[in-house]
C-alpha cells in the first residue's frame, strides 16, 4: 500500500485570480517506509531547531514563511530553512513525488482548474501504481490519498466520480475517441488531515510551493536565487508521470 500526501500551491479560481498557475505535488511512500519517513521529518525538525531555532512544533508552511514572520527569524533564514527541507526529502531514495501544473494562460472561462488538476494527479496516481513504478512497487499495489483537510466535498466528489466514470483519450493502437477507465488502484475516500499535525503534508507543502514559484516566481524568490529550487528534487521526482518532459512535471 502506498500513500500520497498531497498539497497545492496557488489559487484554482479562473476569474479575477492574483496567480496565473496552479499546482500539485503529491509525496508519495509505501507504509512500510512511513515511520521511516516520519522518523527523517522529525530529526530534521530537531536540527532546524538546533541551527535557526524553528520550534518542534512551529509548521512549516512556505507561502507564510516568505510572506510574512512565521516565527521569529529573519527572511533570509526562513527561507533557507525551506531549502533544507528541499534538500532534506531530495535525499529520500524511497519516495517518490508527482506534480502537476495548470496554466491558466489562454484557457476559458469555463475551464475548471481545481477538477483538471487533480484529475490528473489521482490518474497519474492510478498508472504509477498498475506498472509497480514506485520505489519497491509492484504492479499489484494500491494507494490512498491524504490531503490537508481544507480540500473539502469537491475533492470527495471528483474521486468517486473517477472510481466509476472517467473517460481519457486512446492510445494511438485504440483508436480515436475515449476509453472509461474507472480508478481501481487509489482506494478509499481522500483522508483530510490537519497539516499542523503531519510533517509529510508540511513538507509537500514545501515542494508544491516552489513548484509553482518555477513557473512564476514572486520578487523575493526572484532576488534570492530561488526560482528553481524545485530542480534539487530531481532525485525523487516521478519522472514516468511526463516522460520526455522537464523533471516530469506534467503541465496542463
């Protein structure tokens, strides 16, 4: 069994939205690994506390630790605390993270960002998992999803939906037209949890945001050499979710 600790990082909405993107990360590990996992996170909190004096308890959450004084320490060491995390799960060889971007750029309207986005990362989800292409995978694993609990009924709604109806494009040796492939690998509801009380979605918090601050950097990440610090992730990335694309990211 897997687990995917997914977050976001900007605004879905289509009409008057201050971001021009919106992303996904989704942290992923099998449950053998996840008190391993848990283990790392929480020793590097310890270290974090011992170097720049971030308490145990105090949540990692990019966006506020660029946009304002999440705790008492200067800008620049905050944001040096969100480069260690990079770097930190960047050293995990057994986990795995799939990202997906949707630029609103040209789109209409009518375009729903929240439901294509996500979409795409539960049926990226589903097809790591049918071909064992996680680390230690095989192709007879399942998975569930857990997300910071604001994501609410809509989330809910798209994944029961795909467990019955969800149509994608053929492959070329199909056909043209559309093939209903329901989710069979991702069970269970998506379990909403309180990021304050998970390390692993503070630290997919951590990727969606610089995951998105590479498509659109704000002036800070801009000035401070930020913009790609995504790219140090490159050893955990899933790369099969966009083969032949950069570092994977599948973009929308």
């Amino acid at each position: 069994m897997y687990l995917m600790y997914v977050d976001e990082s900007g605004d879905p909405g289509m009409g008057n939205s201050p971001t021009n993107y919106f992303a996904l990360s989704g942290l992923v590990v099998h449950e053998s690994r996840w008190r391993d996992l848990l283990n790392i996170l929480v020793t590097f909190k310890k270290t974090m506390r011992a170097v720049h004096g971030l308490r145990v308890r105090q949540e990692i959450h990019a966006s506020e630790f660029i946009n304002s004084r999440a705790f008492d320490a200067p800008r620049h060491v905050r944001l040096a605390i969100l480069r260690n995390t990079i770097d930190e799960i960047a050293k995990i060889d057994f986990v795995s993270i799939t990202n997906v971007v949707v630029s609103k750029v040209g789109k209409p309207a009518t375009y729903d960002v929240f439901q294509q986005a996500w979409l795409t990362l539960f049926q990226r989800f589903e097809n790591t998992l049918k071909y064992g292409n996680f680390p230690g995978g095989h192709t007879s694993d399942c998975g569930i999803v857990i997300t910071d609990a604001t994501n609410g009924t809509a989330l809910l709604r798209l994944v029961r939906k795909m467990a019955v109806i969800n149509y994608i494009p053929n492959q070329t040796q199909f056909g043209n037209g559309t093939r209903n492939m329901p989710l069979i690998r991702v069970i269970e509801d998506p379990h909403g949890k309180d990021s304050k009380e998970t390390l692993a979605l503070q630290a997919v918090d951590v990727v969606a945001y610089f995951l998105a601050q590479r498509f659109r950097p704000n002036n800070y990440i801009r000035k401070s050499g930020a913009t790609f610090y995504f790219d140090r992730l490159s050893p955990v990335l899933n790369l099969k979710a966009r083969t032949g694309g950069t570092l994977g990211i599948v973009t929308l």
